[in-house]
C-alpha cells in the first residue's frame, strides 16, 4: 500500500512540474487562463495579471467565488500551485491580512514565490509541503481554499483532518474539486485516464 501511495505522490508531483515549467506543452486536463475564465473567474482580473501567473493554472473551479474572502483575514491555500488563488486571495485581504500557500510541487513554489514578488504582494508566502502535514499552527487560518486538491492526495481522511486543524473556530473552508460517480465503471474510469488526468 505504501509503493502505491509513493507512486501516486510521485506521478503527481511529476505532471505538475511540467505544468509549472511548461505550462503550454500537451495537456489531458484544461491549463492557464482561459481555462480559469470558464471555470468562473472574473475575466478582466484574469487578464490583468502577467502570464506567469495564469499560464500553470489548473484548477477545476473557482474557490474564491464559494464566500466571502475580507481584509485582515488569514488564508490558507492547500494545494496553492503557481499561485493563482492565493494572489487573488492576497489582493482581497489586503495589506492587513496574509495568504500562505502549501504546494507539494517544489516548481511551482518556485513560480509562485517569483509571480508573488513581481506582483509586489507582502502578504502572500508559499511552502513546500503535502496537505496531510501542514506547515502551520492549530487554529492558523480564517479561511482554507483549495482547487483541484483533495482528490489527488492519497489519504483524505488525514488531508481533511489538518486541514480543520488549521482552521479557527468558525473557519471556512472554500473548495473545488472532482470525484467519481457512482456509477462509473472501472472501463470508463481506464478509457479516460488516469487519477489525475
């Protein structure tokens, strides 16, 4: 059980470091900015932000759309990628408030950490990490978000569990993500692909 577990983090962390370097080679699953204008995102904040921070999007909602994020608030972004939600979420807490964003591809740290810089947003910091050990205190954040995330972490249960841990009392936490119906057969589930395409 444990190889398989390894074996999906590492399938996982592989296709999203090409995402992160290569955000226009072939994809199976929908990337970058149009990709986030269909799944809600308002389009002119879209295109008002440089590529670095749209072309790796791939998310599959809008978070940020499912509540209210306010000014002074602590966000948590589980899963945060090349930043996308965690810059809007930045924007909306303002200088008062502070996003931090955990990814578990250390390419997209990276990108994110240079399109938080080039944006020139203080109140935004990303770390290298998996949802199911997150780097932040008991009680740390007002508001959790997470796109695309849960489905790809091989224990839910435990990525959940931190991710109330993180959360004060009355914390929110606003997500998108994807599941398999019940009646999907396992030939469906093998002509479309794997658990992340």
């Amino acid at each position: 059980m444990q190889d398989r577990v390894e074996e999906i983090r590492v399938r996982v962390r592989e296709r999203f470091a090409k995402v992160a370097m290569v955000p226009s080679q072939g994809k199976k699953f929908p990337v970058g900015p149009e990709s986030a204008k269909r799944l809600g995102y308002d389009p002119e904040e879209i295109d008002r932000l440089p590529l670095s921070v749209t072309e790796s999007f791939a998310g599959v909602g809008n978070p940020i759309a499912l509540g209210e994020i306010l000014a002074g608030q602590t966000v948590l972004d589980l899963g945060s990628g090349a930043g996308l939600d965690s810059i809007l979420a930045a924007r909306r807490v303002g200088p008062t408030g502070r996003v931090v964003g955990v990814e578990f591809t250390e390419e997209m740290v990276v990108k994110a950490r240079g399109n938080a810089r080039a944006l020139g947003l203080g109140n935004v910091e990303f770390f290298h990490g998996m949802i199911e050990e997150l780097p932040v205190a008991e009680g740390f954040a007002d508001v959790a978000i997470s796109n695309g995330v849960f489905n790809l972490c091989p224990d839910k249960p435990k990525a959940l569990a931190e991710t109330y841990r993180a959360l004060r009392p009355g914390g929110r936490l606003l997500m998108a993500d994807i599941l398999l119906e019940g009646h999907v057969t396992a030939a469906e589930v093998a002509r479309l692909g794997a658990w992340s395409d």
